[in-house]
C-alpha cells in the first residue's frame, strides 16, 4: 500500500525566512495531495492541495510542487511570519480522501 | 456555526472499560471519519461513513466499533479499552469522500491505564 515519508519533522527558521517541507510516497498511482496545519490544541486545516494533472500550485505565501516522476512533493512558505508556527502534514491518496495516507508531520517554528 | 463538535474533549479509561466518542457536524455533510492521531505518526483512518446509512473500515479498524446515528453524528465506540489505544481522536467531515477539504473537530484525548 501506500506510504508516505516526510521530512524534517522539527524546521527552525528565522522569521522573513523561507520554509520548505518534503514528502516523498510510495505509489505512483496516487492523485491527490493535501498539506495540513495544525496548530496547538486543534484539528488539522487545510492550507493547500494538488493534484497528479499539475506540477505547481500557489496561494499567496504558500505553494506545493508536485515531482510525479521522483514521487515527491514539497510544501514552501515564503516570508514566514509567528502565526506559521505549527505541525504541518502532508497526505498522498489513490482515491479521495478514504485513502488518505499521512506523513508524520513537521513541526515548523518561527524565530523572531 | 460550531463545524464539527466532538465529545468529550478528554477521557480517562481503565483496561477493559468501555467508552463512546460524539462526533456531529452542523455542515449537512455526506461524509464523516473517525481518526487516531500518536506521536511521530502523522494521522491514521479509524472508520469512515460515506454517506448516512454506510461505514467502512479504514487503516486500524481492529478494537473500534461505529455507528452513524444520522447525517450529522457519527460515534466511535471502544467495546474494552487496551492501553495501546490511548490516543487522540479527531472526527472529521466534508461533502463526499472525495477529494476536497476535510473538517476536523479539536479532537478527544484519551488515556487508557
């Protein structure tokens, strides 16, 4: 089945700086492929998701790129600010969210 | 407008007892999942509903039981508590089972001695 790896799970950086999170999965089947932030004491939230028929996506401060020939995708965040600071997680799916596979999170902080 | 409502936030269980998690959501969504989230393993799939009427077994059914009550509740029941099962639960939902933002709840954590 599938597997998905993440990495760092602890990024420290300074604040203005950029983040880069990476998840490398197992099958190449899968199509769909959310990031979630969680912050203390909370559900997981949705910031972004791609899927298998796009190489990029941008929201504002936030991208993901898609590497479907390596099988790995990576989450960016640009001019990180105090309330970035949380767990993200990254997830990979075959089919939907009923097969959703999840990495086992990084947790970013943000220096002043 | 609550989203997704679980209770209780916080439980402690003896081996062997027995407990119901409450998960409803106010969103009239088709799809609610019950997950376990443990320290350095991201999210795991417990039981999902599809839609009312129908549950399927996810990544770790074994020791869990669920019903969906209706569209908006959908309980996780542990017939008799072990300690590996001493976790956190979120409950989510969204429209369908496919792709799409899904809606978590703020979580029960559960201790199991």
């Amino acid at each position: 089945g599938e597997n998905v790896e993440q990495h760092p799970s602890t990024l420290s950086v300074q604040e203005g700086d950029s983040a880069v999170i990476k998840c490398t999965y197992s099958d190449s089947a899968s199509n769909y492929f959310p990031w979630y932030k969680q912050e203390l004491g909370k559900g997981p939230q949705l910031i972004i998701d791609i899927r298998s028929n796009v190489g990029e996506k941008k929201d504002q401060r936030i991208a993901v790129t898609l590497n479907k020939t390596a099988k790995h995708f990576s989450l960016h965040i640009t001019e990180t600010q105090p309330e970035d600071s949380a767990v993200y997680f990254c997830a990979a799916s075959l089919s939907g969210n009923y097969q959703l596979i999840w990495g086992a999170g990084t947790k970013l902080i943000i220096k002043p | 407008n609550a989203g997704v409502t679980q209770t209780p936030k916080f439980q402690v269980l003896k081996t062997g007892q027995s407990m119901t998690l409450q998960c409803a959501q106010d969103m009239n969504h088709n799809s609610m999942y019950w997950y376990r989230q443990d320290p350095g393993m991201g999210l795991r799939l417990i039981y999902y509903s599809a839609s009312e009427g129908t549950t399927d077994k996810g990544e770790v059914p074994n020791g869990y039981n669920v019903s969906r009550l209706n569209k908006r509740e959908f309980s996780l029941r542990l017939e008799s508590a072990a300690p590996s099962q001493t976790s956190v639960y979120f409950c989510a939902s969204n429209p369908s089972g496919d792709t799409g933002e899904l809606f978590f709840g703020e979580g029960s954590r559960l201790t199991v001695l």
